[in-house]
C-alpha cells in the first residue's frame, strides 16, 4: 500500500481529496481565525498576512494571501526557505506538527463524515518546508495557567527545536530556538483560550508586589526565589496593541508591578505596552527597570540568578520610571504617611542649584552661557570640592553630560583648552560626555507638537535609554533650549507646561539636575535692569516656563558707568561685555536670591563671580596695597623654595595665607577674593603660572624672571611635592 507523507503523517484516504474537501468547505474566514491563532506574532496587512517563519517568529519574511476572492488564498512564499506555502492544512501540519487525523477531527462539523480512500505506494513525499524534529518527542518544559481557583485553563508546553540529524538548532541571536504550543487536557485541537490569562494568578491575587517577566522560565525562576512573578502568554511576539483585547490583566488591580524586560528593543517594547495595559487595568503603580549597563543582549532575569546576581537590590532600587494611578479612596495620599525628619534638600551648587530638579539659566546672546556650564560641568565631574563660575561650591560630584547643539567639536577643544590648560580632565575623563551634535548628525528634539499634541521623539528615547543607564549621574545639559524644542514655548503655556514636565520626569527618573541653557529679550542700550523680579520678566517665553521649572538663574549686563567703576577697583581694564550682574530669580526651595556680580576673566573668557572680592575691596588704594603684598608674597616664597600654587590644596595661597608668614593684609580674606589677586597679577604680568615637570604635576606661582622662568627653581621642602 502507498501513502503520502505530511510531516510523520499517514492516512487511509486519500490526503489529496480530504486536503480538498477541508479547503473547499471550511470557511475562508473560519481558515484565517487559524491562521491568527497559529501565528499570534503575525501582522495582517491589506489582504496579506505576513509572519516570520513557520516557527512562528516575528516578521514579514512568510507571507501568505487571506483575500477570500483569491485563487491563491492561503497560499504564499517563504523568503527564508524560498519554499512555496500551501493551504491551511499544510499549515497546520508544519507549524503545530497536527496529524491528519487530529485535523480531520478538528474540521469534522465540515466535512459530512466522509470516508476516506486508498492511497498507493508510490504516491510522491512532501518535501519539508523546515527542518524535520520529532514533534511528537516529549516537550523540554511545560507551563500550567490556572484561574485564581487554581484550576488548570490552558497548559503552554515547550519544545527545543532540532534539526533532521536531532541537533539543537539555533535562532539569529545564536540562542536555542524553542517552539512553544497550547495543550488542553483531553482536546484533539488545543488552542490558546479567547481571553489569555496572566501566569501564576493565585501568587499574584495573595500579593501586594508582583514582577512580570518576558517568559515562564525567567517567572519560576524568581517564583523559586521568594518573589511573585508573572509573564504574558506568548512572550514578545504575542502581546500587540492590536492583540491587547485577547490578554487580561485583571488580577493587577490594585499591585505594585515591576517590569524586567529582556535587554533587547523587543523586551523594552514589550514592558511599554504592559506599563500601560496594567495601569488600565488598576495597577497601583507600575515601575519599569533599566537592566545594568554592560549587560549582554537577551540578559535577563533567569540569566541574573545563575551569575549571582543581587536580585533583591536590583528590585528595590529607586524606581528610574514610575507610573502611579491616583485612587483617592484609598489610604495611599493620607498626610500621614510623612513621618518623622524630612529628607534634606540637596545642592548640586551650593545655595545655588539643588540637585534632582530642572533648571533654566537665561542670559542673553555672547553671555557665555555655553563657558560657564561646561566650567561647572567639568568641577562636578573632577570630584573636587571648588567653587563654579556661578560662585557656589560643588556640592554633588558624579557623571555629567552635555548636549550643544550650536558648538562643534573644535570650538568645544578651544574651550576645554583655555578652563584646563594642563590637562587635568584625564583624570575623570569617562565621567565627562561633550555631544557636539554638529558633528553626529544634527540636533534632535526632545519635545516635539504634531497636530497639537506634545511628545518626545523618537530620537530622544533612544538616547534616553542611555542615559537612564548612567550610574551616579548628577547634571544633564541642553544648550540651547530653542534647539531642542520643536514647539512653540515663547508663546503657547501648553507647550511650556508639556516641556517643564518632560525635564521633571528626567529629573526625577534619572536623580540629575536637568539644565537648560535659555534667551533673554534684548534690552535696550541706555536700559538697566537692577532687581532679579525686572530679570525674570526678560526671560523669554511664557510664564509656564519659568514657574514650571524648579530653579531659574538669570544673568544681564550691567550699564557701562558701573562696569567701569568695578573694573577699576579690580585693577582690570574695562571692555564691553565684561561685567554682568546674576541671580536665582526663582526657586522652590531654599536658595540664595543675593545679586551676584560677574565679571569676565580675559584669559579664559569665563565669567567669574568676584562678588565678595569687590565687596572686600573698598577703596582702589587697599586693592593696589593687597596686591603688592600678593606679589611680594610669592616672590618671597619662590626664592624661598616653597612655592604657592593658584588651586587649592596646602600650598594654595588660601591655605598658606593662614600662615604665620603671611603677609598680615592677607590674612582672613576670603579663599574667592585671594585667587582673584593671583589672576589680576597674572594678567599685568607681574607673575605667572610654572609646570615644573614634562610629566605634568602641580601648577606653581612664579616671578616672571625668577628661578622658574629660567629653569633653576630647586624646592627646599617636600611640601611642594614635585
């Protein structure tokens, strides 16, 4: 006797005339019900339904015709395999490995009970569409989905997918390829019921906290480990914004979720949907964790337990992203719940930018906004304790990263070069990031308006997904804000309010302060500003902007007869734009609303605040006497052999001047005001800076004819440490 083969297959009829009757008398919409349930990752598209594989996995390189008028119907190509595909019994065969007597009984209610006939022995084989695996080998793992009762509603059963010689086959990322199929106790046709439970529900209803996971083998793996976990049937194929009606995520209401995706774009994909079906679905809050950096693509949950790695803290870090549903009936926003001391406020400059918090510093145009945030930015990343341009000492040191969307890489260089002449940013050189987007491509916009709705771009989130990634970051920087914006913040308050909220979620989710470099209206030449309220009226935009953020610094240039006067009591010659007044102009919390007065360094070009400097100065004949003494001071000690240095440290001239030697007219000046002298003696050339070693080291303060400049200095002291 002949038979014709269909996978491991054989049949008394003939298989040809029963393939016939099934196509020809199932309904073509009761074939593509099927084929969607077959292929949950599948996409239809016009009249073509479009699939990975036959595997089932995600994507378009199958696609096969579901137009109900077709003479093709249910027929197509295989890119992959280059094979053709037809008929939805052949489907079924290849993709759930179903003998024709299981589908047989499975269209039984079609086909009038016929019988079937006598195939010969030389009838022609099938080639395989795939390589051939015993189907009917026992499966590698099996996953039970119970109701909260705990009876059984589907079990979900997996097999590892193996070539014809019986050699485990792998996937495009190098992994196993798994299979995984429906099993209904006691059903010839298993299928996936209507509405797709969550796994393991009777853990998840006694639970208050419950971590979802992409598979079965990542959730008992953490079962096993003392936590709730679920996953979705199906894993990252399955779930779509389309196919979102089939799952229930009811048994949610009213948990704490936490989201592990996969470290791979379908995992993230995945865990955003899932954030925003469990919140529909009552969720209490849903936070979303970042896998470490350094992680391999795929890492996941499973993998994390078998490296040792610490679960619990991983899961009980600060939330990155948080989303939170507002039940006020319940007892989650009682004023009760702040017991005990508050935390404290942070700094990240002292009395000047609390850390944590969006930020918008306004100056108008040729301020040197750019100058004086990459100076900060680089004091937070050195991890020393020194003051900024704004006046503030670093409070917060740690990660740093600037966006510039005006400058590129070689004014960048310029203005690195002229704040570190001698290189000291080698030092913490990974905890320093200088995007010069001129160079990468052009600025993106973190906000943009299309059809009058805001959202982030798509550019954004992936450069986003980075930075959430950062460890100990303390300060991201856009400069300037109109470049990153693509809406209308001058005069649409939406837009200000949408923006404001986008750089607090930041702020929150990464722990940074978020700084905005900002524009403020020209004012005219014979205009004063003279009160920080008259400042923060200049900066531009609507007042959503400024009332949104947490902290506003604002800088504007002082009238050309007190630019002159404070110059001159600094014994500096005085040149346009060289003097500008600045201070906090809003703030939620604590900080100093003093006027600040700045004044340009010519050397570097950075504005430095010598508030206290001129304050202390009084009248110009106590600064020429102080300078004199500042001068004579250095002087001495290089001919001495123990040199002073500008920066701090024991050889400072702050430190020194603490000294029993020190000149007497020195002591209990201010740390400010002392390097200030330095750079005003620098800039008449009474003295100058030495680098004593090719290898680099310390920065001395030297005659400008003395044993330095000539290369003869000889320390007397190990104090100096050359």
């Amino acid at each position: 006797m002949s038979v014709v083969r269909f996978g491991n297959t054989t049949s008394s009829r003939s298989a040809h005339d029963l393939v016939e009757d099934i196509s020809r008398k199932v309904p073509r919409s009761e074939q593509i019900r099927i084929l969607q349930d077959t292929f949950p990752a599948g996409r239809i598209h016009g009249k073509t339904f479009y699939i990975g594989s036959l595997l089932g996995d995600p994507g378009q390189s199958l696609k096969i015709d579901i137009d109900p008028q077709s003479s093709h119907f249910m027929q197509g190509q295989d890119f992959n395999g280059g094979v053709g595909i037809g008929g939805i019994v052949k489907i079924l065969m290849e993709a759930r490995g179903m003998k024709m007597t299981d589908i047989k009984t499975m269209f039984s209610d079609y086909l009038d009970n016929a019988e079937p006939q006598i195939v010969r022995d030389n009838a022609p084989v099938e080639n395989p569409i795939r390589p051939q695996y015993n189907i009917n080998s026992p499966y590698d793992a099996e996953y039970t989905y119970t109701n909260a009762d705990g009876e059984v509603l589907v079990s979900v059963r997996r097999y590892n997918v193996k070539d014809i010689a019986g050699n485990p086959m792998l996937n495009t990322k190098g992994k196993p390829k798994k299979e995984f199929r429906p099993f209904v106790e006691g059903s010839a046709y298993s299928k996936f019921p209507d509405i797709r439970p969550l796994y393991n529900i009777p853990n998840i209803m006694a639970s208050d906290r419950v971590v979802w996971v992409e598979g079965e083998k990542c959730a008992d793996a953490l079962n096993h480990a003392g936590y709730t976990a679920t996953c979705t049937i199906g894993g990252a194929g399955a779930l779509t914004k389309k196919t979102a009606p089939q799952f229930d995520f009811s048994p949610l209401q009213g948990k704490e979720l936490i989201l592990w995706p996969d470290n791979d774009t379908g995992g993230k994909r995945l865990a955003d949907l899932i954030q925003d079906l469990a919140l529909a679905a009552g969720a209490k809050s849903v936070t979303m964790l970042t896998p470490p950096m350094g992680k391999p693509e795929g890492w996941d949950a499973h993998d994390a337990l078998n490296e040792g790695f610490n679960i619990e803290e991983f899961v009980n870090a600060k939330a990155k992203i948080t989303k939170t549903n507002i039940n006020l009936l319940d007892n989650s926003f009682l004023v009760s719940r702040f017991e005990g001391q508050a935390p404290e406020q942070k700094f990240l400059i002292d009395a000047t930018f609390p850390l944590g918090v969006p930020i918008l510093f306004a100056a108008a145009g040729d301020a040197g906004k750019g100058m004086m945030t990459l100076d900060m930015g680089m004091k937070i990343a050195s991890g020393k304790p020194m003051t900024t341009a704004f006046g503030g000492l670093v409070k917060e040191f740690g990660n740093v990263v600037i966006f510039t969307a005006e400058d590129d890489e070689a004014e960048m260089h310029r203005r690195v070069e002229r704040l570190d002449p001698f290189e000291e940013r080698k030092n913490y050189a990974h905890d320093l990031k200088v995007v010069s987007l001129p160079n990468v491509g052009g600025v993106f916009a973190i906000l943009n308006e299309v059809g009058g709705e805001f959202g982030t771009t798509e550019e954004f989130e992936k450069i986003y997904e980075q930075i959430i990634q950062m460890n100990n970051l303390k300060l991201i920087i856009f400069d300037p804000l109109a470049s990153f914006v693509h809406a209308d913040v001058n005069a649409d308050p939406a837009a200000g309010a949408a923006l404001t909220g986008l750089l607090a979620r930041i702020a929150t989710e990464t722990g940074a302060s978020v700084l905005v470099c900002h524009h403020m209206t020209k004012i005219k030449d014979d205009a004063v500003v003279k009160t920080p309220e008259q400042a923060r009226n200049l900066i531009r935009g609507t007042t959503a902007l400024v009332d949104g953020v947490r902290s506003s610094f604002a800088m504007w240039q002082v009238d050309t007869t007190r630019g002159k006067k404070t110059c001159e009591r600094l014994g500096l010659p005085y040149q346009r734009n060289s003097c500008f007044d600045g201070a906090v102009v809003k703030s939620n919390g604590p900080a100093s609303r003093d006027i600040r007065h700045f004044v340009r360094d010519s050397m570097t070009g950075l504005l430095n605040d010598r508030t206290d400097e001129i304050k202390a100065l009084g009248t110009g004949s106590a600064l020429d006497m102080r300078l004199d003494a500042m001068a004579d001071w250095i002087i001495q000690c290089e001919r001495d052999g123990i040199a002073l240095t500008h920066m701090s440290g024991n050889n400072g001239v702050h430190k020194r001047s603490e000294d029993a030697d020190a000149p007497e007219i020195l002591q209990g000046i201010g740390k400010q005001t002392l390097e200030g002298y330095v750079r005003n003696l620098q800039q008449a050339r009474r003295i100058d800076k030495f680098q004593l070693t090719a290898a680099g080291g310390k920065i001395w303060l030297g005659s400008v004819n003395g044993p330095m400049s000539r290369g003869e200095y000889e320390p007397v002291t190990a104090r100096d440490n050359i």
